[in-house]
C-alpha cells in the first residue's frame, strides 16, 4: 500500500491513461465547510462493466480504499449501480470518495463480484440482488440479507417497472381504525382523511 | 441421536435473545465450548425506510431519517441534509455548521457512555452499569435542554438547523462538560484497570487491522484494529475542519495496538473525553449569524423540487461511517436514496472476531461492535407447532383494543 496521497485531477488521469474509452466519464465535485471552507473531494467515474473488477484493482494500487455501499438507481431501461468507495483516510483533510457507476441494461442485469478484491463488498451486493433484481455473477453467498424469507420471488422493492413493490403489499397504517366492538371512546373519533387521487406523495408546505 | 451428539452442534441464538441487546439471528456451529463457525442474520427489523422516502420531499424526509435510528438522531439527518445541501447548492450558514457539531458530538457522547453501560452488563459488571447510565443522563439532560427532546431531536434540517444555542445555555453545558472530564479518569479506572475486565477482554475478539480493511469496519471498531480512520479527520464537515480533530487509536493509550474488545473500550472511552474539548472549542470559537440558510419551507421545498443532480453526504456517526446518497432529478421525491449506516460496515467483522473464541464470550463480543439494528416491521409468533405472522396492522389494532381495556 503506497502511502503517497494523489489530489483527485492526478486519480482521475490514472483511470484515463489505463481505461481509456471503457471510462465514460469523469466528474470531480467539492463541498466546503465550516469558517475555513477546507475543501472535500468527490471523485465520479462511469465506467463500462468489463472494467469494474481492473478499476478495482487500479484503486488498490492507488490506496487500499475503503469500500462504503453500493448503489442503485432504477434509471428506466437500465439498472445503475455505483460502487462508493474512499481513498487516502488517514490523512488530516485528504479523504476523497470515488465512486464507480456502471449501467447495466435492463434484458441483461449482470455484474461480476467485487468480493475476491474486497471481501466486505459481498454485503452490499447481497443487498443490490434483493431490492434491484441484479445478478452478481460468482457471489460467494448469494443468499438473502433483509428481506423476509417469505418475501414473494421477483418483487424487487427499489424498482420502479411492474417488478416493484405491488400495490397490495403496501399497508396503509393509518387506515387501520380502532376495532368497532368496543365502548365508544371519550371523545368523537375523527374523520379519516382522503387519499390524493393520484398516487404522488402528499404535498407539504405547497400552499 | 447419534448423528446429533456429533460434534459439530449448532447454536442458534436470535433473532431475539436476552443476551442480544439487538435483534439478528446467529447460528454458532460449536465444537464443545469452542465457536468452529458462525453465521448471522440480519433484515429482522428492516423497515424499507429507503422506500418510504423515494416518495417523499426532503423535508419530510429528514423527520424520517431522525427515527432510523435511536441513538444516531443527528447524524443520519446530518449526512442526508449535507447530500440534499450539495444538489440544491444551498451554503449552509457557519453558525449552524457550528452547532451541528455541537449536537454530533453530545450525541457522540451519550451513545459511548450507553455503550460503555451495555459491555459492563454484558460483563456481569451491574454496578458498573449503573454507574455509567446514571451519568450518562447528564448528557441527555442537555441534549433535551438544546433541542427539546431526549431521542428524535428535529433540530438538524436541510439548509441549517432549527434552534439556536442561546448564552444562558452555555452555562449547562460547560457545566456538563466539567462533569465529565472529572469522571472520565474515574471511568478509564474502572473499566481498564479492572482485573475482571481485563481477563474477559485482553486479546478477546480479535480483528486483525487486515480484516479490518478487507472488512470495510468503520468507526471505532476499526480504530481499535489500528485503522487511521475518522472523517472527522479525513474528510472534514461542518466545523470540523476549523477544530484540526485527530483520530484516537489504542496505542495512544496502552502503546501497542492488539484489536481487542479491551481497544475498543479504551478507543470509546477516550472520545467521549475528546467530544467534550471539541464541543468546548466550538462553543468558543462560534460566529454569529443565521442558523438557517432558507427557513421558510414552502420555499426551501421548491429548491428542493428544481433540483438536478448526486451526491453524497457523510458524517462520523458513533459507531463510524454514516453515509447517504441522493439522486434528485427535479422531482419532489428523491429518485434514489441509500442510506449506510454505520454498523452496515461493521457487522461483517463479527465473523472473524467470533470464530475460535468461547461461547460465554459471545455476548460482549457482539457487543463490543457497538450494534445497532433498529426497530422491528413485523413480529413472528410460534404457538405450540404453529406459526403466523402478525402485521403491523394487527399489532396497531391489538394495541388500541389493549388501551381501550386500560381505559375502562
């Protein structure tokens, strides 16, 4: 493990040099804090998935990083997964994240595991195969993690398409009034109130 | 019967257990006294809170990132509201920023102490216990007088907070921090000076600082593996980046760092003492000015709603790394949410902490990660041979009727 902290331009050239085309693109953010407004960097890299397990690897060469979450986003006519992972801690002020984002197209929802270069990572990746109906390809343990073992086959609950969660397993608690072969209670119970009729989320502070 | 007399036998211990203060399901393969293996659980009480908020606002939703945990209030409010922050641009004004460390770090404080409780019970050590929960209720007691409440503090919001600390509140604070610097020499004696602590913990637990990093730890279960980590250092938010905090690592202390369930009680231990010179400091050091960048909400929801764009919001929560990512694509409700927290990281590290070690040890070993699950979504009831589920439904209805009873 080099102990040499890159700033995050010089990561972001090694990923173009080695990668090339598979590296779509680059973004670096900042966020400054407090009265001294000490920078934080954001590295974001979107990469082809072929590369996924070579970036990896590229990152451990640069600092053995910490590996945070991954993920996921129901983009439509793909699932995107983007690998968090931190670099150079340690180091007062130098920590930056980079996070990795991968498309995979919705007819084809595989991905090779990162667990033979990170062991923790298989966690998150249980959890991606679970809410996002991804498959991650050679996953030491591809058991549940969360959900229930009586959890319905193919209801993903972070998508957004016909594979989400159904509207019938969704309990409203609210709507469950106090049982009706009781004395009345002290004071009148109040209405209940109505249901948007669209299924948005009800609005707050609008008017 | 002979098969099952065999060793390997199994173990199961969860998902509820007396001597689990939280929630998981273990199964121990047990070779006499001595754990072969093990292998746990988690989603006993997964509330599909990251559901629930990809159809809200973001000012509701920091009311609900306040319950996802118990003890870490702040901080998951914190990071969500530092995501929302950099989508939106909001710049957040200094005073605030001084103030949600103010609260970060009592919150640091109260959840070491009650940990400290929990691994002195866990221990047998019940007065031990007692002592620490009583003295903990300093910390509380203030938390309650800076925001109102002793959990769930809605004081953190997107853009800044919602109450100022006024100057008569100094007084209550210093007055709490001198308490506790006065205890903490009190409370390191006791606990790592303690014959019976150190036989049940020295070299008890052990994750080596390569687990550690192959494991993703965070917080001060990695710290106590000798890991150099803590954002507060590494990546510095709110005022931390004026305060020059440095990570604490056991060998600070004993000089030799060995990854123990002793290094994570000296690594708690003396961050509770390094809260208070940080919340000191921050109290000194606090610029005048707004607490809030935009406090009407109607308009701060319409920031909210035109915004474009990802990022990522972290916090040193007290049990590590707290982290939530946000993707808004110009609609009320966030287009995706993960929310890591921090234990998220640690339980991993359970595995090779567990393996090889003895059965009366799992408790405090568990322990000594300083787990937190969260609340449950659905109970299990097993009756005789049958099983059924009760749902969140039927356990409101049975607890109204259960009230109507109380009533008559």
């Amino acid at each position: 493990m080099t102990e040499k902290v890159l700033t995050p331009e010089q990561v972001a050239q090694v990923f173009r040099e080695k990668f090339g085309g598979a590296v779509t693109d680059i973004r670096i953010t900042e966020r400054r804090e407090g009265a001294k407004k000490n920078p934080n960097f954001n590295i974001w890299i979107d990469i082809d998935r072929s590369i996924l397990n070579p970036a990896v690897a590229t990152l451990i060469e640069i600092h053995f990083p910490h590996f945070a979450v991954i993920s996921g986003v129901d983009a439509g006519d793909a699932v995107r997964l983007i690998y968090h992972f931190t670099v150079f801690y340690g180091n007062p002020g130098s920590e930056c994240t980079v996070s990795f984002s991968v498309n995979l197209p919705k007819d084809d929802l595989a991905v090779p595991t990162i667990s033979s270069l990170i062991p923790g990572a298989v966690f998150s990746e249980r959890e991606k195969q679970e809410f996002l109906g991804v498959r991650v390809t050679d996953i030491p343990d591809g058991r549940r993690l969360f959900l229930p073992e009586d959890f319905p086959e193919g209801v993903y609950p972070w998508r957004k398409d016909e594979t989400g969660i159904p509207e019938g397993m969704i309990k409203d608690l609210w709507r469950s009034r106090r049982p009706t072969d009781r004395p009345a209670p002290p004071a009148g119970e109040k209405e209940l109130c109505e249901l948007p009729a669209e299924d948005a989320p009800p609005k707050e502070g609008s008017s | 019967m002979s098969e099952g007399k065999k060793s390997p036998y199994i173990v199961p211990i969860g998902p509820t257990h007396p001597a689990l203060k939280e929630p998981v399901m273990f199964t121990f393969e047990m070779d006499g006294e001595m754990i072969r293996d093990v292998d746990f659980a988690p989603g006993q009480t997964h509330r599909g809170i990251e559901w629930m908020g990809m159809r809200r606002n973001p000012v509701q939703i920091v009311h609900l990132t306040d319950r996802i945990c118990g003890i870490c209030g702040v901080s998951h409010t914190l990071a969500f509201s530092r995501a929302v922050e950099q989508i939106t641009e909001i710049e957040v004004p200094e005073r605030a920023d001084y103030i949600r460390t103010i609260i970060a770090e009592f919150e640091r404080i109260q959840s070491h102490l009650l940990w400290a409780g929990v691994a002195a019970h866990e221990l047998g050590f019940d007065s031990l216990l007692h002592l620490t929960w009583r003295v903990r209720e300093q910390s509380m007691d203030v938390i309650e007088n800076l925001t109102g409440n002793r959990v769930n503090y809605g004081l953190v919001q997107v853009g800044g907070v919602r109450r100022d600390i006024v100057p008569e509140q100094h007084r209550i604070i210093e007055d709490c921090l001198s308490a506790y610097e006065g205890l903490l020499g009190k409370l390191l004696d006791l606990f790592l000076h303690d014959k019976t602590i150190a036989m049940r913990c020295r070299d008890v637990g052990l994750l080596s600082k390569e687990d550690a990093l192959k494991l993703c730890t965070v917080g001060p279960t990695a710290r106590a593996s000798g890991v150099n980590v803590d954002l507060r250092q590494d990546y510095p938010y709110c005022a931390y980046g004026d305060l020059d905090v440095r990570a604490i690592l056991p060998d600070q202390y004993a000089g030799e760092t060995r990854g123990d369930v002793y290094d994570r009680i000296v690594v708690r231990l003396l961050e509770v003492g390094q809260s208070c010179g940080i919340i000191r400091q921050c109290l000194s050091e606090m610029p005048a000015g707004e607490i809030t960048a935009e406090p009407k909400l109607a308009k701060l929801l319409a920031i909210c709603k035109k915004a474009r764009g990802e990022a990522i919001g972290r916090v040193e929560a007290p049990r590590g790394e707290c982290f939530h990512y946000v993707l808004m694509e110009g609609k009320e409700a966030p287009a995706s949410w993960k929310v890591k927290a921090s234990s998220y990281s640690n339980l991993m590290s359970w595995i090779p902490m567990l393996r090889g070690e003895q059965i009366a040890d799992i408790p405090i070993i568990v322990a000594s990660i300083d787990p937190c699950l969260s609340c449950t979504d659905r109970v299990a009831v097993v009756r005789a041979a049958s099983r059924s589920i009760y749902s969140k439904d039927d356990l409101h209805r049975l607890s109204v009727e259960k009230t109507r009873r109380l009533q008559q």
